[in-house]
C-alpha cells in the first residue's frame, strides 16, 4: 500500500507539469498562450453545459474522465498544433510513447484505467468518446475567436483551413453546429482570420503569414 500510494503522489505532481504545456491558442485577454491544463477544465465545462443541448445520452461521468485523460500525454510529446501537417506526421507515434511512460508510473490497474481513457478517446470507440471530440474541437475552435484570431493571424490559418476543426462538431448534432454557425459569423464580422493573397498571374491564392514578434 505504502508502494501505491508513493506511485500515484509522484504521478499527481508530475502532472503538475500540465500547467506549463501551452497549446498555440490564446486565452480570451490574448496575454499569454493557453496551457493543456486550462483547456481540459475548460472542456469539461463545456461538457456540463452542453449536454442537455445536444441531446447526449450517455455517461457524462465517463466523458469527464476522457477529457481529463486525453491531454495528459502532451507532458511528454509536446502540443501539436491542430492545423501543423509535419508535426502530425509523427504524432501518434510520439503521444503513444508518452502514454506507456507517463501512465507506466502508476500502480497496475490505476494505469489501466487511464491508458484505457486516453485510448478510448483516441480511437473514438464510444458515444462519450465521440461527445467529448466534438467539444474538444469546438473549444479550441472557440478559444481561438474570443482570442481576437491572435493564433490564426500568426499561423497564416485561413477561413477555409479551420474546416478541420469545425466538420465534426458541426456534424455532431444541431446544437453544435448552431454554435459553429455563430462564432463563424462574430469571426467574419470582426475579421479574425489570416487573409488569403492571389499568387501573381494566378486564380490559387495561398493565405498571408504574419511575421512573429
């Protein structure tokens, strides 16, 4: 017992370090970039709040789990930003990796049960799984809009390319893609994305970098 409980302590506050991954979005006052620890208690919020709308029926308890599980791998492989084709290239191998190490910490069954949560979100093998994606995409989405666009305008990350983060909650159900619909109308209105240029004697356009400070 004495064993267990020294694995899981060492585990708590080696998590500690989630506080300090920061993700590529900006929080809403765009004074700093937001870490992997305030995004999962930020979905969590929206999980509470949103399943009543979208007619979720499954076990709110599980989808709480998933999302405090499904990030953790980045203390050790690092965030990939969403719209970052090379660093995805290697992702799965690198958050794999850094599952079997990070939760290989704890004590047998403590470590089933989050490697069995950080999988199960991965492979979108169940209904809360498949919840708590739709929010996970829709949060970074929306962090992304009340950040003023501070992300997409320095990433170079147009209308069109954020149709990687928008399908799926927007397919999740009505309720969803009301909100889609909604935060895509405040970000035309107030013009939050990277600007498209047309390349010279050419219809292709390729979207306008901003120059990092």
């Amino acid at each position: 017992m004495e064993d267990r409980v020294r694995q899981i302590m060492d585990f708590l506050v080696e998590t500690d370090g989630l506080k300090g991954i920061y993700r590529a979005g900006y929080l809403s006052d765009r004074s700093r970039h937001e870490s992997d620890a305030e995004h999962m208690w930020h979905l969590g919020i929206y999980a509470l709040a949103l399943q009543g709308e979208t007619g979720f029926s499954g076990d709110i308890g599980r989808v709480l789990t998933l999302v405090l599980v499904h990030d953790l791998v980045e203390l050790y492989a690092g965030d990939t930003y969403a719209y970052d084709v090379e660093g995805a290239r290697d992702q799965a191998e690198r958050e794999e990796k850094s599952a079997r190490k990070l939760f290989g910490k704890l004590p047998g069954d403590v470590a089933e049960l989050f490697y069995g949560a950080w999988r199960e979100f991965e492979e979108q093998s169940t209904s809360e799984a498949r919840f708590a994606r739709a929010l996970d995409h829709l949060q970074g989405f929306a962090q992304n809009v009340i950040s003023s666009g501070r992300s997409w305008t320095e990433n170079g990350i147009t209308r069109e390319r954020t149709s990687l983060r928008t399908s799926f909650p927007a397919q999740y159900s009505p309720a969803l893609a009301e909100i889609v619909d909604r935060l895509y109308a405040r970000a035309d209105e107030e013009g939050l994305f990277a600007p498209e240029v047309a390349l010279p004697g050419s219809e292709s356009v390729i979207p306008q970098r901003e120059e990092k400070a």
